[in-house]
C-alpha cells in the first residue's frame, strides 16, 4: 500500500486504515454528498482509490479517485476536518494524490468544486476549455430515503 509520511500525519490508501464512520458521517453532511447513505459510501469506496489523511491513527481527512489508471480520473470527495484546516494538510493530501504511481501519465483529470478552486489551480485543475463538449447526467435526489 502506498504512504507517504509528514511528522505525525501519515496519508494512506490503505483499506484497512480508513475510518468508514467519520468518512460517512462527513459526506452525509457535505454540500456536494448531503444524505448520503452509509452502505452507498462504502460501495464507492469499494470502486475506488482512496486516500485517508491521518493524524496518528485519527482519520482527519479523505480523498477519493475514480479512475481507469490509463487515461482519465475523477477527484471526489476531499476533505479535512475544520479544526485541522489551516495547516497545509490539503495541499499536501493533494500532491499525495497527484503522485501516485497508478496516477502517472493521464491524459484528463476531473473534478467538481463550489469553494476549493484555489486549491486545485495549484494542482494544473483549470475551468472547462470547452464545456460545450461535456455533458451530465445528474439526479439531485439519488439520496433521499
């Protein structure tokens, strides 16, 4: 499993690491996951490359990458917890994740943000070229018991 080491903060994708509770409780009350359930969390993060930010052995903050590892990922999910915002853990979760070997030599990286797109510019993440060619399908309510 890949780790990288930054005094007492370890990033790791891990499974075994996660804290399946906290990662759940923070999505269920994000603005982009709201209601989320807790058996869908876990499914995504069955499918997907994670990355948890820990403090000790305190989950403190998460990321999550979908990708085919040949031409394209999407970034989803990041966060750390408000009272360790401030100290650069983001930015540092952020080249943890753009480091990653399986992660090397993609053609596109994807992602969507209400308030981070400071974050990610530091990154090479810029606003849609042409976002005439992309397109959605969204179901707001996919979440809602």
């Amino acid at each position: 499993m890949n780790s990288w080491v930054n005094g007492t903060f370890t990033v790791t994708c891990d499974p075994a690491r996660m804290d399946r509770a906290v990662i759940a409780e923070f999505l269920a009350s994000s603005y982009w996951a709201k209601g989320i359930p807790p058996t869908t969390v876990e499914k995504s993060l069955a499918h997907s490359l994670c990355f948890a930010l820990l403090d000790g052995h305190r989950q403190v903050g998460f990321a999550r990458v979908i990708s085919d590892y040949a031409t394209i990922a999407y970034l989803n999910d990041v966060f750390v917890l408000s009272e360790y915002r401030g100290r650069g853990l983001s930015k540092w979760l952020m080249e943890c994740i753009t480091s990653h070997p399986e992660l090397q030599g993609l053609r596109r990286w994807m992602l969507a943000t209400r308030d981070a797109h400071g974050l990610y510019e530091k990154f090479g993440f810029t606003p849609l070229k042409k976002p005439e060619v992309f397109m959605e399908r969204h179901n707001p309510g996919a979440y809602d018991l």
